[in-house]
C-alpha cells in the first residue's frame, strides 16, 4: 500500500498597487486551484459593516486611503487562517502590507509548519491606477469584479457568476483616496518585494495587459511554485 502522502496548504501571496488585479487574478486563481482567497481589505470592510470594535477604528483610516494598524490586521488575517476551509491553502490578497506583517505572517506560519510558496508582484505603472480604480465594481451577492471598460457582464447589470443584479462600488475608490492609496503602498509595501526576493520565493509579472494574458502567466507561475 502507498504510504499517505501529507501536503502542507499551499500560501501565495499577491503583491501590487491598488487596482493591480489582485483581487480578479486571486479569485480566478481559487476557481482553478482549489485555493482560498484571504483579502484582508474583504475582511476590513464586513468588519465595517458588521460595526465590530476592529471595524469601528478601521473605518475612517480605510475611507482617508491610509493604513489600518498591523495589530487590528494582523488578529483579523490570523483568525481567518485558522478556520478549516484555510486547510485547501490560500492565496493572500493585499497582505502583508507592511514589514511588521510580513514578520507575524512568518511567525505564524511557521508554527503551522507551512512555508510560502511564492509571493508574486503585479508590476503597473502609478498612472494606469486612477482609470482601473475609478471604472470598477463587483456583484454585490458574489464578489465578482467587473469595470466600465475592461470588464462588462454579458447582461447589463447582471452577475456572469450569480445572476445578482446588485452592483456596488467602493466607498475608497475615488481619485483622493486613490492618491493616498498609492502612496501608501510605495512607502511601506513596495519595500516586501525585496524582502520576498530576498527569501527567493519573489516572482514577477507584467500586469499592464489584458486580464486573461495576464490570469496565464500567474497561472503558469502558480503551477510550478505548487509542484
Ligand atoms: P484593499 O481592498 O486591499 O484595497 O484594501 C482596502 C483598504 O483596507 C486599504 O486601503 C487599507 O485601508 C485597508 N487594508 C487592507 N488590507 C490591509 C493591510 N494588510 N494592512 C493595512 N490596511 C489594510
């Protein structure tokens, strides 16, 4: 008989501005992978919405475009991870954001005994940000992203995915907070790319093209960090 075969869940991380596809490229990287999809920004706004203490002080942070502190993020990511659909592995979208996250998510993993197998880092120019940011919005029952001219359903209104008819559109994504969006993620995200380049998991991809060129390299990418 074959001896049981263990295999620790699978953690990608996605790095990128505001507006680089995280979001897009990680849902449909859960779809073809089987993998969760861990948004700490999802997970700030149900606290938001839900009105819990971490909600209450997140919220005017969040609207201003600024960092919510590592300490509510941090609780928030490591309570998610440990509920039993993490076990498939997870695709981490929008954290780390900062060094101090990087070093808890290290930590806890570690006492998992789970390794990151790969961080990949959306690479867009500042000045493509405003345009992707301003034009989009999801269904508001499933979570699926759509935008003004990259991405329309077939039906005017209506969810590819689910049939909702419920669109929204983010409080945040506005030409204001996007500026100090930006700005955040230069001085204190950008800096993980060479942290994660220095722990040789970093891979790259040019995500100025269209989302489905783009959703193949990633592809292509995930493949090979799971072998
Ligand atoms: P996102 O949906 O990833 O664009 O996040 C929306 C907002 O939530 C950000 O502009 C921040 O205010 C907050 N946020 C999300 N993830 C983090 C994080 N890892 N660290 C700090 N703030 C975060």
């Amino acid at each position: 008989m074959d001896a049981a075969v263990t295999t620790t869940p699978a953690v990608l991380i996605l790095l990128g501005p505001p507006g680089a596809g995280k979001g897009t490229q990680a849902r449909m990287l859960e779809d073809q992978f089987g993998l969760v999809q861990l948004s700490t920004g999802d997970l700030l706004r149900a606290a938001v919405a839900a009105g819990t203490e971490a909600g209450r002080k997140a919220k005017a942070v969040m609207e201003a475009g600024d960092l919510v502190s590592d300490e509510i993020v941090i609780a928030i990511l490591r309570d998610r991870m440990a509920e039993p659909d993490c076990a498939k592995g997870v695709i981490l979208d929008g954290f780390p954001r900062t060094t101090v996250q990087a070093a808890a998510l290290d930590e806890l993993l570690s006492a998992n005994g789970q390794k990151i197998d790969a961080a990949i880092s959306l690479e867009v120019e500042d000045s493509e940000m405003v345009t992707r940011i301003s034009g989009r919005y999801t269904c508001g029952n499933c979570g699926e992203g759509y935008h003004d001219n990259f991405k329309q359903p077939a039906k005017d209104g209506v969810c590819d995915k689910c049939g909702g008819t419920e669109m929204k559109r983010r409080a945040d994504d506005n030409a204001e907070t996007v500026a100090s969006r930006l700005q955040s993620y230069h001085a204190q995200t950008a800096p993980l790319i060479a942290y994660y380049e220095g722990k040789g998991v970093l891979k790259k991809i040019d995500a100025m093209g269209q989302i489905d060129e783009i959703a193949r390299a990633l592809s292509t990418i995930v493949k090979g960090a799971m072998d």
